[in-house]
C-alpha cells in the first residue's frame, strides 16, 4: 500500500486548445482519478452531478460581475416533500 505523502503515478496528460488562448489540461493517474487544470480565467463550480455512466462538472468563467457564483445545487434527497 501507498505511504501517505506518496502521490500516485502520472500515467497520461493531454492539453486541450480552447478558445481565447485558455487551455484545458487533463491528468490521468495510476490509481484512477484524474485533475482538470484550465487556464486564463478564475473558475467556479455551477455544476457536479452523478449520472449512469459517471460523472458531469461544468465550470463556468468567474470573471468580476458574473453571476456564476450565485449558481449552486442544494440536494433535496433527503427532504420530506
């Protein structure tokens, strides 16, 4: 098993050009998880959901005015309604 401080293995990496000189960089690593790293603006969050086959996370630009911030998913799994 991995020591703690050990990261796991870097198995592949791709760069995806994106309009307006930003870049997408996908990491996939050894123990099955993968990093997203976008450059040329800050980020937010609008939306992470689990479907059938996986999983969805959408970004949206966070530039100063952007009403990205104010998007947000409240679980209502748990609720009795």
């Amino acid at each position: 098993m991995a020591e703690a401080d050990e990261r796991p293995a870097e198995v592949n990496k791709r760069d995806i050009l994106l309009s307006g000189g930003r870049t997408l960089q996908l990491t996939e690593y050894g123990n099955g998880s993968i990093r997203i790293t976008l450059t040329g603006s800050p980020y937010v969050i609008t939306c992470l959901e689990q479907t059938e086959d996986g999983a969805v996370l959408k970004l949206s630009p966070g530039r100063e005015g952007s009403n990205a911030h104010r998007n947000w998913v409240r679980d209502h799994s748990g609720d009795d309604r």
